[in-house]
C-alpha cells in the first residue's frame, strides 16, 4: 500500500492530510477552527479523480509534488461543498515515468471507476494512457509538452512548439550565440526527443551552428565524457535537452570540468530535482533553466505556497501549482455542465478564456486543448537552491515578468 501522511509545521495546523490507501486518498478536512476554509458540508457521494504521475522511480520527486498538490485542491474543494455535492477523492496513478507498465496501471485505475483525470506529466506514458483515458470516456487535463499529444484532453503547461522559439530567443538575443552542442535524451517518443529535433531545426534557421548534436540514454551515473567532448568543440552554448535527473548531472560536469561555454538546461530539466542531482547548489548555478516561474513568484503564488507548506511542511514542486490549477479548473467545468459528460466538458474547456489560476490566466486553444500564451521564463539557481527567474534574460528580451 502506498501511504503518506502531511507533517504539520503551522501552528494553526489547518490541514490534517489523509493516509492513501491502495488508490484511494480519503477525503481530508480541517483539524482546527483556524482554518479560513468554511466547515466542510454534509456530502453525498464521491467524484474520484485519477491523478496519473511519476510517484516512484527517477522521477518521484515530480510525483510527490503532482499528488500533493491535488490533495491540497481537493481538501479546499470539499471544504466548499465538494463538486456537485460530492466528496473528491483523489487517486494516484503511478507510472513510474515508464511507458511499459503506465496502460496497465491506468487501466487499473479506469476499472476502479474514475470520474475525471489529471496528468499524466511525460509524454511517453501519455501516449498510451491519454487515447485509453478518452475511450473511457474522460476528459483528461494533462501535463505532456510534446505536441504528439496535442487534442489529448488539455494542458495548462507550455508545449514544444512554445518552448522552441523561447530558446532561439534565450540563445539568440540574450546569449548572443553562434555556435551550440546539445546534449538530448533520445527516449523514442518522448519529448525530450522530439524537443531536440525541433530546437535544432530552429537555432540554425537563427543563425546558430549545431557543433554536436549528441545522444545520451537517461539513468547514467555521470556524463562527464559527454560534456567533454562537447566543450571540446567550444561552442558558445551547451544545451541539454534532457529531464531534470541528467540535466543535473550535465550540470555537474560543466562545473567540475570549469567549462567556459554558457549552458542552458532545457524546461523539462525544471524540478527541484534538478538541483539535487547536480550534486551542490553551486554546480547547479552554472546552467540556467528554460521553465515556468516558480510557485512563489506568481501573483496569487505566495498563498498557494503557504497552504501547502502549512499542509505537507515542504515547498511545493514546480508543477504543483499547475496540477493544482488543472484539478480546479476542471471541477470548475463540471460544477458549470453539471457533471463529467465528456462531450458537456469539452465545449465548456474549449471556451475556457481568462479564467483565473495560482498560475496566472488561462485562455485555452480549442484547436489544440493548449493553454495560449504559455508561462515560459528562464530560470537561475537560487544561493538558497531555488529556482527564480534570470533578471538578466528579463532585460536583455524584454520579457514581461
């Protein structure tokens, strides 16, 4: 059985979290009269909402964020009443980010009876869960960037064909490159691979001369041969397209080898996790991250970052702020269509403009089922191990944030 139970660090302890059974998270209410939430009404029945995510293996530290944060949505739902007058109750989907074993475990789930999904976070899993997903007839709001999922249910996070321009501009504009290595996870079907072809198709129309274009296999120990070789080449930028547990480890080596060239860490090296898999904050610190702002420095991020480090006595995860967003979103479109009808669902989300998020508005391509425009920045390392937004790539591409 999978279990885990919130650590209160606030005196006032306004959430008392639930154990998760099996796949089930039991409801969870408030364990003081402190809370600002409304006691939580009489509900009858429940919404179950599978939340499918890299629970364990590399990437967990992704997982506990995603499922964290879901509990925290369904906590403050049901303190209002639920959706509909129903208790929501969460259900974890790990897929362990491994494409092999994500159809049966999401099938596991659908049979146990599923009213709503969130997730999945990477594409290759996607892939197969999200067509077994809409088959049964749900409408999932997913967390996959690589276009191959585009129509799969809806997504609030960035998608390859936004972050692509962004990282010509990063490269481009803000770096002031002519010549790039890139280092990739070339997974078959993942977005990592797919980010790779498009970036590179992108920087040499701006101008930019791919030096090495160089495949790596992710669960490595070190690629310190790798970055090596790339600096060798001494390109004014080494660009690693890779997820957060090898771009740290890329990270590790450009600082032990003191490479001179500048390095970028492509958005789906964006975790806290990226940090502790550089091994130190200060080799972290030598590449910037293409990502999303993090949850603190949204408008509304500060209380979201409140009310879960109140619950679970932690910061939150870079994408707990957007699952968070998408449970809520979708529990607002079926409060608005009365339900989960798919077809009810999907008119009310194609029409989704401007509604209001922790990560900013949200205005949805009904083309795509993408949200437009995407929350992409450049990222640095915090002294603190942070990830905040580079000032520097603010000013030098006049961004907005």
């Amino acid at each position: 059985m999978l279990s885990m139970v919130g650590v209160m660090k606030n005196t006032k302890k306004i959430f008392a979290l639930c154990a998760l059974v099996s796949l089930a998270v039991a409801g969870c209410s408030s364990s003081s009269s402190n809370s600002n939430a409304t006691a939580t009404p009489a509900l009858t029945g429940t919404v179950r909402i599978g939340v499918e995510a890299p629970i364990t293996g590399d990437q967990a530290e992704t997982g506990k964020g995603m499922i964290n944060a879901a509990g925290l949505a369904a906590y403050q739902l049901n303190a209002k009443g639920g959706i509909n007058g129903k208790k929501v109750v969460i259900v974890p989907i790990d897929d362990e980010a491994n494409p092999k074993i994500a159809g049966a475990r999401a099938a596991a789930a659908i049979k146990s009876g599923l009213d709503g999904v969130v997730g999945p976070y990477n594409t290759g899993t996607g892939l197969i869960t999200l067509p077994l997903f809409i088959k049964a007839g749900l409408v999932p709001i997913r967390l996959t960037s690589n276009s191959k999922t585009n129509s799969l249910g809806y997504t609030l996070q960035p998608m390859d064909y936004q972050i692509t321009p962004m990282a010509t501009e990063a490269l481009t504009k803000w770096k002031a490159a002519k010549t790039a290595a890139i280092l990739y996870d070339s997974t078959p079907d993942s977005y990592t691979n797919s980010i790779d072809a498009s970036l590179s198709k992108s920087f040499q129309a701006a101008g930019v001369k791919i030096l090495a274009n160089t495949a790596i296999k992710p669960g490595a120990k070190s690629y310190a041969d790798q970055v090596k070789a790339a600096a060798a080449l001494k390109p004014d930028v080494i660009y690693a397209a890779t997820y957060f547990p090898e771009g740290g480890l890329i990270a590790k080596a450009v600082h032990d080898q003191k490479v001179t060239a500048a390095c970028i860490a492509d958005y789906a090296s964006d975790d806290p996790g990226y940090v502790t898999s550089a091994g130190s904050t200060e080799a972290a610190q030598g590449c910037s991250v293409i990502g999303v702002p993090s949850p603190g420095e949204f408008l509304k991020g500060p209380a979201f970052v409140s009310q879960y480090k109140a619950a679970f006595g932690a910061e939150p995860g870079t994408w707990s702020p957007y699952v968070f967003d998408s449970l809520n979103l979708l529990a607002d479109a079926a409060e608005k269509t009365g339900g989960f009808d798919a077809a009810k669902l999907t008119k009310q989300l194609n029409a989704t403009k401007g509604w209001p998020g922790v990560t900013g508005s949200v205005t949805i391509d009904a083309k795509t089922g993408n949200r437009d425009p995407a929350t992409l920045v450049v990222l640095d390392v915090t002294k603190d191990g942070g990830l905040a937004i580079d000032r520097s790539w603010v000013t030098g591409v006049g961004a907005a944030y």
